[in-house]
C-alpha cells in the first residue's frame, strides 16, 4: 500500500448536528436577526383552537406567513380577526423547530389603518398636555345640586335616549337642553366644537354632557380634535364626556373636568338621584330632631341642678361674711405669729453672736505695721533696680556697634551676610557689602594680600 499520497495528519471530524439542533439554532438567529415589529397584511384561514390560541395565515398580494397568536396575548386583543380582514401585527420573527416551518409569532394585533390613527391620538395628545388643557389644577368640581343640564350630541344617537332615560328616573325635576350636533363624519368635529361653544355662551346649564354611543376607533375620531379639546377645556361650566364605551379613550375625555365610562355613566354623574336627596333629608331631619330634643333634656337637666344648689340671697351674704371673717382671723394670727417667732430668734443669734466675736484691734495695729514695712521695702528694692538697669545700659552704650562706626570704623561682610575677620575670607574679583555709620555699601575687591608676620 502506497502513504506517500495520504495527508500527514487527518483534519479533524466537523460535529454532527441533530434536525432538533439545526431548527433551534435557526430560531435563534431569526430572532436576533429580526427584532420585534408591526407587519401588515390580510388574514386568511383563521382557526381558534380550544386551548385559546389563534391560528392564521397573513398575506398580501405577493406572499404569505404562517401565525400564531398565543391566548396569554390574544386575550389582549379588542376584536377577534375574520377572513379577509386587513389588520396590522407586531410579531418576532422565528421557526417552528417541530415542522421547521418559518413563522412569526404575533404579540399585538389591530385593524389596518388604526395604527396611522393611534399615532395621531398620542401627538395630539402630547401637545395639548404640554399646553396645559389636561393638568388637574384645570378641573372643576360638578355643582352638587344642578337646576339644568345640557347635552351635546346627536338627536338620532341612542346615547341620547339612554341619558334622557337615566336622567328621568334620577332626577325627573332637572331640565334638560339638547345642543344637537351630528357625531360622525366629516365636518362632526367643527359642529361639535361649535355646539360646546354656544352651550358656553348661553350659560343655560350647570353642568354640560358630551356624549355619543361606542364604535371604532374612526367612528370615534371626531372626538380626537384640536378644536374640540380647546371647547371643552375654555367651556364656562364644568364638562362631563361620555364617549364611546369604557375601554374607548379619546381626546375630549382627557380635556373634560370628568371622564364618564358610557353617557348612561356620564348621567349618572351629572345628577344624583332625587330619592337619594330626599332620603338623605328625611335622614337629616331625624338627626336633627334628635339633636335638639337631646339638647332640651340636657339645658332642662341643667337647669335643675342649678335650682337646688341656689340658695336665699340673705343666707348666702350671711354665710360669706362669716366665711370673711373666719379667713380674716386666720390670716391675722398666721402673720403673727411667724413675725414673733423670728423676733425672738433674731435675739437669741444677736446675743450669741456678742458672746462670740473676737477682738481684732491688736491684729489690725500688727497689720497696718507689716503694711508699711512691706511698702518701704518694696521701694528700696525698687530703686535699687532702677540704679542696677542705668549701669547696664550705660555698659551697653559703650559696647553699642554702632558707636564704633560713627568713630570712623567700618564692617565688612560677604555675599552671605558673614563677617570678614581675616583676609583669607576674601577672594579677588568678589563683592563684600561695607556697612558705615549712616548706610553701607557693595566695594568690589581687587587683589587680597595676607598679613605680613
């Protein structure tokens, strides 16, 4: 067998991956490669299992991807997609490793269109909040007792019978005026906003309602406007929306001073029920019968308690007077007494005190004596300092250098302060400083020349 063709070292085996491995691996990189994002398309062959998740196909005119919505996020979801309903998903792109079939697994779903819509809610929103209209400084209470209420909306709507329903079972003695205004459409927003506007300067109503039954999010979208916000906030009296249902949100809810789930909810709201009132007086008069009749008994007690404690005008000076002269007596003898009590103490330390004071005149005669003594030596000694400093400085005088320079001598010293005593402290060709009398100064040296012995 001939070796001289075969390699020197064989390269080592790749490693063997299992299918399972292989789609897992691609899972992975799908999902890194493809964050999560919104993809629009049409739904086709939709299937709700039992388990409560959702199964589709999502197409355009192109292409198609498998689906799958599980329950925990379907639950979420505000309506259930038909056939042929264009929608708008944000999913993760990723792989059934079972099938290894490529499918994307959708988070959120909504209607196509919407997104466009929400988007233009959420700017608005932000810039009427910036500009203030939705601070809770800006809310107002609504009027505990309203003579008349207003309402701003449809005539043909049924959130307009529901609130005139609710309003007549509740408080049947309210007024009620309709500012009509169509809800929907085009040119809603305007006459809504125009509606809220006459409603504010008539000044007709306590409290007005803005309403209008559910829908979607477009039939809703009137109630999304720059200029319906701006009425409801700049309204003279307090205003109560109730658009749509309770998970419906719009613009006109966060500019109102109350934000109502339903308008049956905003009439509720706006008037509290006349049997409740009345129940609530009925209840308060009984209170206050109550609280008088407890206050007569507790005055008619009093009273009585009084009554036997007062006593005959005559009587009671008398027995005060008594009183008086009792405590006059007492106070009398309680002044007495001490004052005599400390006269005679005061005697008996006055005469101890003569039986014990000592005879000082010899020692004060002894101390006028060490005094005077005391002053004449201090005084010597005194004089004898003052001569002993004079000699000191008459001796220091004489050793003064500065006497020595006015004689006409000088002191030299070099260019580190040194005195020069010697010539061998000098060197040619250096500055010494020469200090006189009335100054000094810099003398260069020329030559030095030692002393001759």
């Amino acid at each position: 067998m001939n070796f001289d063709d075969q390699p020197d070292s064989a390269p080592a085996a790749a490693p063997v991956l299992t299918v399972s491995a292989l789609n897992q691996a691609v899972a992975r990189l799908l999902e890194r490669s493809f964050p999560l994002q919104w993809i629009s398309g049409e739904v086709s062959n939709f299937t709700r299992a039992a388990s409560g998740h959702w199964y589709f196909t999502l197409k355009d005119d192109g292409a198609q991807v498998r689906a799958v919505m599980f329950r925990g996020r379907a639950q979420y979801a505000n309506f259930i997609p038909r056939e042929g309903d264009k929608v708008e998903v944000r999913a993760l792109v990723t792989l059934y490793g079972a099938r290894g079939d490529y499918q994307i697994n959708v988070e959120a779903i909504r209607r196509a269109g919407v997104g466009s819509l929400f988007e233009a809610f959420q700017r608005l929103k932000e810039k009427l909040d910036a500009a203030g209209l939705f601070h809770p400084e800006r809310k107002r209470a609504l009027p505990m007792f309203p003579r008349t209420i207003g309402i701003v909306t449809s005539p043909q709507a049924a959130a307009l019978r529901d609130v005139l329903t609710a309003l007549q079972r509740r408080a049947p003695h309210v007024q009620v005026i309709l500012y009509p205004t169509p809800v929907q459409g085009q040119l809603a927003a305007g006459k809504i906003a125009a509606a809220i506007d006459t409603a504010s300067l008539r000044g007709e109503c306590d409290v007005l309602i803005v309403c209008r039954g559910g829908g979607s999010i477009e039939d809703l979208w009137s109630f999304n406007d720059e200029e319906v916000a701006y009425a409801v906030a700049n309204c003279r009296m307090p205003v109560i929306s109730g658009v749509g249902h309770e998970t419906d949100f719009t613009i006109c809810d966060f500019a109102a001073d109350l934000r109502a789930a339903t308008p049956t909810a905003a009439a509720e709201l706006a008037a509290t029920p006349r049997a409740d009132w009345m129940a609530s007086l009925r209840a308060d008069v009984i209170d206050l019968r109550r609280a008088m009749r407890r206050a007569l008994n507790d005055a008619e007690q009093t009273l009585d308690n009084h009554q036997r404690r007062l006593l005959n005008p005559t009587a009671q000076i008398d027995q005060q007077r008594h009183k008086l002269r009792a405590h006059a007596t007492a106070l009398t003898h309680a002044n007495r007494a001490p004052l005599t009590q400390a006269r005679h103490q005061l005697e008996r330390l006055g005469g101890r005190l003569g039986a014990r004071k000592p005879d000082v005149s010899a020692a004060r005669a002894t101390l006028d004596n060490l005094q005077h003594r005391a002053s004449t030596t201090v005084a010597r000694q005194l004089h004898q300092q003052r001569d002993a400093l004079a000699a000191l400085a008459s001796q220091l005088e004489l050793l003064n250098p500065q006497r020595t320079l006015e004689r006409g001598y000088a002191i030299v010293s070099d260019q580190q302060g040194a005195i020069v005593r010697a010539p061998d402290q000098l060197q040619a060709r250096s500055t010494v400083t020469v200090r006189l009398a009335a100054g000094s100064a810099q003398v260069g040296i020329a030559t030095v020349q030692p002393a001759l012995d």
